[in-house]
C-alpha cells in the first residue's frame, strides 16, 4: 500500500503548460497516475497530453472529483497557487519548487493546518508507491520496485542512490517520499514515520537525513518513546561539514547544539536506531533488521 497517494488518486497538475510540468505530466502518466485535470490561467480549453486545462482550481475541482495536486508553480506564486488548491477542498499537495519565501511557507502551513491537508515540500522531487503505480513529482521510476522498504528522504539525489541500491540487493519499496529541502516543509521525518507504522505492507524504514533542522532528532525521540516498532535505518549527510554552513539546501543550516552531526548522531543511538556511516552499509543494516 500506499501512505499517501494510491492508484485511484485523482491529481490535478497546476502550471501544466510550462516545459517541465508538460514533461513530468508525461512520465507520471505514463507509470500510472491518473492525472484528471490542469491549471494555467487563460489556458482553459487547451490540452496537455490528453488532460484537460482549465483556468482556475475552482473550475477543474467542478469538472470531477480531485484528490491531491501538484505544483510545477515559480517561487513567487507558490503561496497563492497551494491556498487556491486546499481552499477547493484538496487533500494532498505536492511543492516541487525550491526556495519558496520564508513567509509565504509560513502561511502555506498554517493553512494545510487549518484546512487539514497534507504538504509535501516545498523543494522535493514529489513521491512515488511502487505497489500503487502512482507518482507524484519527477523521481525516475525505473529504480523502484514493490516491497516493504519504506523511505524519507532530505535530498532527492540521494534518495536515487539509496533506492538503486535496495532494489539491487531485492529489496523493494512500499512508498518514498521526498520531503523536502527547503527551511520550512510541510511532511516531516515523524509524520512519515507514523505513516509508515500504520502501514501494513512496510516492514522497515530508511530515513536520509542531512545536517541542519531537528527533524531527525524529533525522529528519533519518536522511536524512542515507542510509538514507532518497525525497524528503522538513517543515513545522515554531511558528517564533514564545519559548523555554520549551508549543504545545498536551505534547511540544512547547523546553529546551535541541535541540528548538528552530533546531535543527530546521539539521538539516533539512544533511541536504537541502526546509522550507516556509508550509503553501502544502509543494505546490510536493513537485511539485519528484516530477518
């Protein structure tokens, strides 16, 4: 199963006649994803690879039933582009653009919040379920495979890494998600994790972290207290990276005692949590905990 998105899950692409939304809109198609619906402003009544464009949500969310959508939307218009999707009702909303303001994310949150929906992002390369055949975002299909390995991820980049080198060794996935890189995101390591606890197809999880934030420490104490009982497995970037410095994304910013390599480090042991110190040993641990 799915702990986000299933095979029925109805997708609305907002800014679809844009070059890279009209590529992904493609490839989520082409693995699965119903995709029902577009939004570009002034270009209702055209289509894109045989989905409908409509020029607002109000209007797509008229023509049919929308479950989640996703946003190939410039930074700028993010806020108002994720408002319009939740406040017509939208369950699940997907951010793939990086570097979304400070405060327009603030916003975004309190709303999802008030409006009970889910982000993910901003700044991921969306998620994808194996089992479901479903997609959300631009992540290359043709490394997944169904199983019960379910995975959270900081980095996208990395999340490819470590899902060519699961499926690999067989092991395959139940859902991955990237939940962003970005300071402020939507869907958390912990909120993953409860999911993922909840699930019956996953067995395990891997969670791919990176200096900066508290996500993982919220992660592991979340361990620690027991609400979570499947194995879980870490792999933490940046075990070099000096104090004050920025990693690629804007959330992996290290300040004060938590945050850090060490920090991090120290909850995951307390709480019992296997940490590869190496992408290769994230296989070996995993196989330990599944037997």
């Amino acid at each position: 199963m799915s702990i986000i998105a299933f095979k029925d899950t109805k997708v609305l692409v907002q800014g679809i006649t844009g070059g890279a939304a009209r590529h992904h809109t493609k490839n989520m198609l082409a693995y699965g994803t119903q995709i029902v619906a577009g939004v570009r402003p002034g270009a209702g009544g055209q289509e894109v690879e045989g989905v409908p464009v409509f020029n607002s949500v109000a209007e797509a969310c008229q023509s049919g039933p929308i479950d989640a959508s996703i946003l190939f939307i410039p930074a700028a218009g993010v806020k108002a582009a994720a408002l319009d999707a939740m406040e017509n009702g939208i369950k699940l909303v997907v951010i793939v653009t990086e570097h979304v303001p400070l405060q327009d994310a603030m916003a975004i949150m309190e709303a999802k919040r008030s409006l009970g929906a889910t982000i993910i992002g901003p700044n991921t390369p969306g998620m994808i379920s194996p089992p479901e055949k479903t997609m959300l975002g631009f992540v290359p299909a043709r490394y997944f495979r169904p199983g019960p390995v379910g995975l959270a991820s900081r980095s996208g980049t990395l999340t490819y890494e470590f899902v060519s080198r699961l499926t690999a060794a067989g092991l395959g996935q139940s859902t991955c998600i990237g939940v962003g890189g970005d300071r402020i995101v939507g869907l958390r390591f912990r909120e993953a994790l409860r999911k993922f606890q909840d699930d019956p197809q996953t067995e395990a999880v891997v969670l791919v972290g990176e200096i900066g934030g508290t996500m993982e420490e919220e992660a592991a104490e979340l361990v620690a207290g027991g609400a979570v009982t499947k194995p879980v497995v870490t792999y933490v970037a940046g075990h070099t990276a000096p104090e004050g410095t920025k990693v690629g994304h804007a959330g992996a910013i290290v300040s004060g005692t938590r945050g850090t390599m060490k920090s991090k480090l120290a909850a995951f042991e307390r709480a019992g949590i296997g940490v590869a110190l190496e992408p290769a040993q994230v296989v070996e641990l995993l196989k330990d905990a599944l037997k």
